[in-house]
C-alpha cells in the first residue's frame, strides 16, 4: 500500500472525501485500502460478492489525476462505495440471486450508481441479497450466506443485509439499498449503521428491476435509498440522487423543505414504543424508552400516546394487498421465489413467461383501487398527525439481528421476551410508513444486553426526508452514533 492510513475504514464517507480532496491521502491509496480490507474480513462475512478492483483502481487513478489539476469531480470525489447487487452496474452482473440469471451482465448503470458516480465515487463491488429481495436475511444459491460483523452465527437482515454488513466492517465508503419491506432500515438496524427509506416517488428507480419488466417509473410503495455510517452520509446521497424520473424530467421538480427543527429540544416528538400487534423485545424497547428520557431532560415536547388517525388493522391489510398487487405483478421477485424453490430449474423465459401469467392472477383494479383508497385517507391522517407532530420514533423491527434461518418461512419463529413470535411480525413496523409513503430514517442507539446493535426508525411526513435525517444526526450528538464492531481494526 503507497500511503499508511489510521483507520478510515469507520469514517464517513464525507470524512473520507475531505481526506481525499485535501491530499491526506489519494485516492488510489484509499481504494487499495478497502481492497486489503475486504480481502481479509469478507472471508468470514461473504458480503461483497461481486468484486470490481481492477476498474476502481483505475477509476482512482484518474480522480488523483484530475485532482492534481486542481478539479474535483464532485462532493465524493475518489470516493470507493459499493451498492446492492440488485443495481445495474454496466459490466457486471446483476443475478437478483437467481441461478436463472446469474450470467446476466448490466448494459448500463441504475440511476443511482450513474449518481454517485457523476459526484467522483467509483465502484468497488456490489454486495449480497436474498433471492430476489425477498427475505429479512440475505443467502442465495448463486452467492451463499452474508454473515452479520457482530456475530457472524447471526443474519445482517435482508434484503440489503450485504449493504449493511460492508458498512459495519468498514469495508467501503457508502452504499446504496432498496425497501419495501424494511428492506434498507432491518440490515442497518442489525448491523448498527445508518440507512435511509425516502418517500415514495422521489429517488428513481431505473436500473434497479428484474430483467422482465422496465420499472424506471418505480413499482407502487417500492423505494431505493442510502446506507451510511452518518445521518450527514444520508443527506448528502439523497442530495445526489433525489429527481424525477427520466419521463417526468421536463416538466417536474422536486425540491425537498429544509428540517423543521435544528436542535433536539425543539423538535415534537411522538415516541410508539411497543404494539399488541407487533410485540418488541424489551432489549429494543429500553432504547426508545431511553432516547425518550433524554429528550425530556432536554425540554423537548413528547408523547407516547399521540398517534395518527388510523386504524393499524386496516393500514396492515392496504399495505399487505399493496406489496402483494406489487409481488404478483411481475415487478417484485416474491412471485418467482417461494421458500426453497429450486430456481436453477427455471430458464429466463420459464420466469419471463410466469411473470405475464401472474398479471393475470392480480387482483381486479376495482380492488387495488379500493387499497389505493385506504392508502389515501391514511395519507391525511399521517398528515394531520404530523401538523401536530415533527416526527414518530418507534423500532422498525421486533428484536435484534437473529440466527441464520433457512428453513420454511412458515417455520420461523424469532424469540420475544421469552415468547414465539412470527417471523413477518416486524412487518408491521417497517409496512407502517411505506403505506403511507413516509420517510423513515433508521439510526444506531448503541448495543442490547445480548451485544447486537439496536437502531430505532424515525418517521416523518411526506417529503420532510431531510426532518428525519436531522433528528437522527442530532441523536448521534448525545448516543454516539455508529460504532465499529470487534475484530474488524487493521
């Protein structure tokens, strides 16, 4: 390695372009950095599972290059990241873990990738996910198990459990997930970083689809969106890659308010600890509970009794018949994926072809529009709540990061307080925001008794994703924010 670097491995990618940018190390160094580290750590975590060193040593180069001539290609100048395998990268591979595709070579970046690369970043892999996205852990049969830092015997969550992982071991400068179903917010909370679901619509989704159907418009209540080991990494992606779709590009603008509040005691806070629906294991429970207290030691106005409008039965229902409307149209991968399926035995065409068949199995449009109604008057409600409140903090899962499971779905059981409880519990918590187009920004609040890291989620209203993001780098101020797990120092 050309330059000796003191631990950037668990800087944010912010720090780390500022020490590019002002010459305290290059950008090649960098990279060969991340490169040692993941050759050496990623044995025990199989996380970055599509490697891209030649290219990003070479992509370094150049931005030392250009550097020396006094240009900066843009706010992540140099910068090595990586990004969820499910994002066409061109010249790699983009399998969704599917056997079936696993020969599948993107022609072209996601708008995302094309995004962080036109702000100086560069590509150094693409990291795990579970077939086609559709698990709270994160294996497939084309690239195997993805490993929590913590503890490797546990799930870094799914389906961006790879994103989170990389991030956690210090293995890259930023990464980009997707969500539908908690799918950035789970893994950053089991592995102890950052992430990001923004509201719906306004991140493109071009480039991050299974190759049967074009989703550049975006799926309904889909989303894509950053994982950072910083709220400031969060802001600044969302920055580079918030913007109307390709089609709308001519006569639409989107331009995001700023927080509603600079400082902890004077934002409203709504705090949803826990749910008869949906039962938190205490060791989650307690980190709200003592975010609360700081918060009231501050002076800041909270409640734990103050929620929207709506009935959680029936905001539970519209947003199971919305993912499912969006899993049998084609467009999400749960279609061709039931647990244990067998999927090198389907061709692209057998999947091309059963895609087409399950549209016609769709529910009618009378009754999605019936769900999309629900949705609607959810949507005021979520409104009227947030006129009285700035932001809801409640667990985006039920407990922290649990053993590696690979039986039948309907065999899982995850332990709360003692008790069974379903494995899909935790989508009431993630589905609660996504049904009501929410951004919700998950953020580290230290460790549980039994070692795992605990994130809770901050929600806010439609397009106040900068609000949430705020708060949650307000908190790191008083709790600490990210930290590295053992074992992963150079």
């Amino acid at each position: 390695m050309s330059q000796k670097i003191q631990e950037p491995g668990f800087k944010s990618a912010i720090e780390l372009s500022a020490m590019i940018t002002s010459k305290a190390i290059s950008s090649v160094a960098l990279t060969e950095y991340f490169i040692a580290r993941i050759e050496k750590f990623d044995q025990q975590l199989n996380a970055m599972v599509v490697r891209d060193f030649d290219n990003a040593l070479q992509a370094a180069k150049q931005a030392d290059k250009h550097l020396a001539k006094g240009r900066v290609l843009g706010p992540l100048h140099g910068l090595p990241i990586s990004v969820k395998e499910s994002f066409d990268v061109q010249g790699l591979k983009t399998t969704w873990g599917m056997p079936a595709w696993k020969d599948r070579v993107a022609k072209t970046d996601a708008h995302v990738v094309s995004a962080l690369k036109g702000a100086g970043a560069h590509i150094l892999g693409k990291t795990n996910v579970p077939e086609m996205l559709a698990d709270f852990q994160s294996y497939n049969a084309v690239y195997g198990q993805t490993n929590n830092p913590w503890d490797i015997s546990k799930t870094p969550g799914g389906s961006s459990g790879g994103s989170a992982a990389v991030l956690s071991a210090g293995l890259t400068g930023l990464e980009a997930g997707s969500d539908i179903g908690g799918s950035i917010r789970n893994p950053a909370h089991y592995c102890g970083v950052y992430g990001h679901k923004p509201t719906w619509g306004i991140v493109p989704f071009a480039g991050h689809k299974p190759p049967v159907v074009d989703v550049s418009n975006g799926p309904d209540i889909a989303v894509v969106g950053p994982l950072g080991r910083s709220a400031e990494d969060l802001r600044l992606s969302m920055a580079l890659t918030v913007g109307p779709i390709t089609l709308n590009k001519k006569g639409w603008k989107i331009d995001l308010p700023a927080p509603r509040a600079r400082a902890l005691k004077d934002f409203r806070v709504a705090f949803w600890h826990t749910d008869d629906a949906a039962p938190v294991d205490q060791m989650v429970v307690e980190k709200s509970e003592l975010l609360a207290a700081e918060l009231v030691r501050m002076g800041t106005k909270i409640s734990t009794q103050a929620r929207p409008d709506i009935d959680t039965d029936i905001a539970m229902n519209t947003y199971s018949n919305l993912m499912q409307a969006v899993n049998h149209s084609g467009v999400s991968p749960a279609v061709f994926a039931s647990n244990q399926r067998a999927a090198e035995k389907y061709s692209p065409a057998d999947i091309s072809n059963a895609a087409v068949m399950a549209r016609g199995a769709v529910q009618s449009y009378n009754d999605w529009a019936l769900h999309d109604h629900q949705r609607t008057l959810m949507r005021h409600a979520w409104n009227r709540f947030f006129a009285e409140w700035d932001v809801l903090v409640c667990p985006i899962s039920v407990s922290t990061a649990f053993a590696h499971d690979h039986g039948p779905f309907a065999a899982r059981k995850l332990n709360i307080n003692g008790q069974q409880s379903g494995y899909f519990k935790g989508l009431f918590w993630a589905g609660m925001s996504i049904v009501g187009n929410l951004p919700s920004t998950v953020f580290p609040m230290g460790l549980a008794e039994n070692g795992m890291p605990v994130g809770l989620q901050v929600i806010g209203a439609e397009f106040d994703d900068y609000t949430t993001i705020e708060f949650a780098r307000l908190v790191a101020e008083v709790f600490g924010g990210f930290r590295p797990p053992a074992g992963y120092g150079d």
